[in-house]
C-alpha cells in the first residue's frame, strides 16, 4: 500500500517478530487528512491485529 501512497510515505519498516507476527512501522507526511485516511485504510487491511495513528503537527518557522 505505502508504494500507492509515495507522495505520503516517507519511510517504512517491516520486521519479523515471529513466524507469522511482524510489526510494519510508516512514517507519513502529508496533509493530516489524507494521513488519516492511508493509516485508517491500512488498520482496516485483512490480517492487521492492532494500530495506532500518532499525528504530530508541523509547524513552519
């Protein structure tokens, strides 16, 4: 999904806990309305246990 979403994505992590457990880290950056909705639709994937959505506003000096 980060690969259809590029211009959101600034950087991903996959790792493998155990044989058929592994925590997926993204970073987004984007208009925090379209934030929501990537991280909303990839909580709603089939297989995803559990996730959180950690919003931290920019602000432009």
């Amino acid at each position: 999904m980060q690969h259809d979403h590029h211009d959101l994505t600034v950087s991903s992590m996959h790792a493998h806990l155990e044989h058929d457990l592994c925590v997926e880290t993204l970073l987004l950056k984007g208009p925090a309305g379209e934030v929501r909705a990537f991280a909303h639709a990839v909580l709603a994937e089939r297989g995803v246990r559990q996730g959180q959505l950690h919003l931290v506003p920019l602000h432009q000096v």
